[in-house]
C-alpha cells in the first residue's frame, strides 16, 4: 500500500486506490454531487476552460511558491478545506487530515460533521487550525460550538450560508449513509467484501461528535440531523452576530455572487469563500472560478478571496491565483488521499498538488506567486 500511495503520479491515480480499497459508500460520500452532478462537472469545466499564456526568456531558476492567507504563512497557496466523516475514509480521519496538512504547510478547515473533537484537533496538531460552521435551528448548539472553538485557540471560523437544507445527493440516498445511515442489504454486502477497511474504519460508527457532545443527554444525533438540523432562517443579522461574537478571523463561505461578497465585506468579514460546496448542493450552480471574475472585480483588495470546487491538478491552483484568488480550498483531492492511504495519502496529494504548482510557474515564466497575474489566462 505504501509503495503504490508514493507512486502515485497525479490525484486520478489516488482516486483509483481509494475506489479500490472503500466500500462504496464510503467512496461515493467523497465522489459524487447533487442531483445529476451537472455543477459537480462543472466545477472541473470552468478550470479546463482556461488556458495560459506563459511569459517566455524569464529566468525561473530560482521560485518560491510561498505566500500569506489570513495573514499567516503557507508553503503554497491552499487550504485543506472542511470535508465531513473524514473517519470513514480512515480511522481518525481527521486527525489524519489535519496532520497531513500541517506537515504540507498549509491550514486545515475542521468540519462540523467531523469525527473528532476541536480541542481533540488542537492538542494533537501543530498546524493551523479553522472551524468550518454549519449554523443549526437550534442556535445554542451553534454558540456553543463556537465557544469552544475560540476558548481551543481555533485561528478562523468559517460560517457556511448555501446550506438551508441538504442538497439531493442520490449516491448517498440509495446507499443508505444519508439522512440516517439505515444501509440496505447489498451496501452491508458490499462492505463484506472490503474486509481490510471493516477491521479498521468500521469498528467506529460514524457519528458527528462535535454535535452530538452539545445534545441533550441520551439524545439521538441521527435523529437530530434527520429531522433538519440546518436553519433555513439563516440571514444576513445572523453574519453580524456571528461578526460580533468571534473576535478572530471570520469568513463566509458559499457566495457566488459580486453583491453578497459586498455586503458580506461591509459586515466586516476577514475573506469571502466562492463555492457551490463541492456541487454537492444546488445541481447546475455555476462554480466558484465562474464567479470569481465579478468578485475581484467588485472587491479589489478589500478582503481575501478564496475559491474552492474542482480543484485536481496544481495549474488549477495558479490559474485561481492569476484570476485574483489569495488561495484555493481542496476538498476531495486530499480525501482521495486519505481514503488510498491515511495521512501518508492525504500528504502525497498536498506533494503532488506542490510540485505541480511549482512546475506551473516554471513554465509560465513566474518566480512566485505574486508574478502570477490576469495577464497569463485566456479562456
């Protein structure tokens, strides 16, 4: 296993080891999307449009793929971006996840549906750590979530606004996970036959534990989460509260449009996060790199820009920078990693997605991440 993960050439041949090795449910959780996966295409199309225009006769020899996010260090500009049940793909996904990044460099975005504790994440890693948060009907949840967050040290804290209610992911629906993890008999068959992950992963149920320590005694989580736990309500007085009541870096991650980036900006929001959640939401949504044009052009440098959604290959990291991204936010790369191979897969994915950036701006003739400007794209 160990050999196969250091050979992996690109994050395809990642995701072919962790197809091979999950139960399929455990594999479509990460793979699929919405609906009939339009915007999860899509995400992939809106980078495969663009093409460079590469700088010739500049001497490269020396490059340095550093740069700031929120204002602190990165080795390359990414996020490991917040994914949930990590701890199906591997025992102590997240752990593993967020071990992987830290060693990468690079910020680790904690899930709220995580299988481990925040203050779990703190003590273990050395790394940058954010919170992303999803907010529930029952707010006092999500207050306390918070304040644990913020008495851990948590550096970020991502509010998620494009989830009123959970989009139609039919993978999940006809394999069981979701909404209940009622698995019909052939996805208990099928995890038969993948004994290796049934004697490590499956020993733990999957649960959201973050949620579940803040319900009442003896509650139910599934339960919980079943009868609609995301708060349609969610509005723009809420962002200010939540403005008001963490003093630390807060983003918004889920618009897609120039005037709610505005409006998010003039609450006083730390960076604004363009995403249709991975397509795995509103089906045929346009992508994050679809909006990011009218953001930059509507923000300037008013705040930091991220982008996330179909992100594969390090090129696609650069052309997000090119078009005015401070970063990119990876969501199933590195889980493709986790799932061929723990944290040593998840690490080989980040290594890759290096490499590869590095490579990019060699051959756009670009020393560092700040040579990398509109200039060098054309669709």
């Amino acid at each position: 296993m160990t050999r196969r993960i250091e050979n992996a050439l690109n994050i395809d041949e990642l995701r072919e080891i962790a197809r091979r090795r999950l139960p399929r449910f455990a594999f479509d959780y990460v793979d699929g999307g919405a609906e009939d996966e339009a915007t999860l295409s899509r995400n992939r199309e809106s980078f495969e449009e663009l093409r460079f225009r590469p700088r010739t006769l500049n001497d490269v020899s020396k490059r340095d793929t550093a740069t700031r996010i929120l204002g602190q260090p990165a080795a390359f500009p990414a996020i490991v971006g917040p994914t949930g049940l990590n701890g199906i793909q591997w025992r102590d996904g997240d752990l593993q996840m967020a071990r992987a990044a830290a060693g990468a460099g690079l910020p680790f975005a904690m899930s709220t549906v995580s299988m481990s504790y925040i203050e779990d994440l703190v003590r273990e890693t050395s790394g940058r750590l954010w919170l992303q948060g999803y907010v529930f009907r029952e707010r006092q949840i999500t207050d306390r979530l918070i304040d644990r967050a913020d008495a851990a040290g948590v550096e970020a804290l991502i509010i998620t606004s494009d989830f009123p209610t959970a989009g139609k992911r039919e993978r999940d629906l006809r394999s069981g996970l979701l909404p209940k993890q009622e698995f019909p008999l052939a996805t208990k068959l099928d995890i038969l036959l993948h004994p290796g992950w049934l004697l490590t992963v499956a020993t733990r149920k999957p649960r959201f534990v973050n949620v579940e320590r803040e319900l009442e005694p003896g509650a139910n989580v599934n339960a919980f989460v079943g009868h609609g736990m995301f708060d349609p309500s969610l509005n723009w007085d809420d962002l200010a509260r939540f403005r008001e009541r963490w003093k630390r870096k807060l983003l918004l991650k889920g618009v897609l449009r120039a005037d709610d980036a505005e409006r998010a900006v003039g609450i006083g929001v730390d960076g604004v996060w363009l995403s249709n959640h991975g397509g795995r939401q509103m089906d045929r949504a346009v992508s994050g790199m679809d909006a990011l044009p009218e953001v930059v052009a509507a923000l300037g440098s008013r705040t930091t820009v991220i982008v996330d959604g179909g992100v594969r290959r390090g090129s696609d990291i650069a052309k997000a920078v090119a078009c005015g991204a401070v970063a990119v936010a990876l969501g199933r790369a590195p889980v493709y990693g986790l799932g061929a191979g723990g944290q040593a897969g998840a690490a080989r994915a980040l290594e890759i997605l290096r490499d590869e950036f590095d490579r990019t701006l060699a051959l756009t003739g670009c020393r560092s991440v700040a040579d990398l400007t509109p200039d060098l794209i054309t669709r």
